[in-house]
C-alpha cells in the first residue's frame, strides 16, 4: 500500500509540476521534497527499514506544510466560487486534483510514520 501510494504522489507532484506551476518559488522546494519524502518511503519498503533520520522529520514537516497550504488553496477557492456562484471546469479539475493530492500526500505521510513506529 505504502509503495503504490508513493508511486501516486511521484506521479501526482509531477503533473502538478508541468500542469500547474507557471513561475519557480517556495511552492516548488515543496514539490521536490515531497519527492524526496516519497522515494524515501519506497526505498524503505524496499530495505524493509523503515527508520525515521533527522531528514525524514525535516522532509516530513515541508510536506505536511505543504499540504496544509494546498488545502488552504482549496478552502479559499471553494469558498469564492460559492460567493459568486460560478465554478469553471478548470477549476473542477484543479480542485479535483489539488484534493487528491493533498489527501495523498497526508495519508502517506501517516502511513510513513504508522509503518516506523510499529517495526
């Protein structure tokens, strides 16, 4: 489950990458270390060792801010679309997407640390 779920998140931060992002900013740290986060789950599940490092902590906390502020993105633009009553395709898609990534990338990331804590 942990390593399908890593596979996702790869593939999810990429398209976010080519689809979503039009400039190089902070945003895009947070992109790479979800990455990051992710190979080192796989790489665990691979070795079967899933200690947690100074570096998972450090990784870890990007990502969940990182998917704090992804969903604080979402809060704010479901709320505008229901003030003026108007919600685009594009914005279903992004919405869609956003949510899905942001929920995968917290499930792995409890998951992650379910996983470290029990071997």
């Amino acid at each position: 489950m942990l390593q399908k779920l890593s596979y996702l998140n790869i593939m999810l931060a990429i398209i976010y990458v080519l689809f979503y992002f039009k400039t190089i900013n902070i945003n895009s740290v947070g992109i790479f270390l979800i990455i990051i986060i992710n190979w080192l789950a796989l790489r665990a599940s691979q070795q079967e060792n899933y200690k947690l490092s100074i570096w998972h902590f450090a990784v870890g906390l990007w990502s969940l801010y990182y998917a704090c502020y992804t969903a604080y993105g979402i809060f704010n633009i479901v709320s505008s679309s229901l003030e003026y009553g108007f919600v685009s395709n594009d914005v279903n898609i992004y919405l869609i997407f956003a949510s899905t990534f942001t929920i995968c990338i917290l499930t792995q990331l409890v998951l992650y640390a379910l996983k470290a804590k029990l071997k």
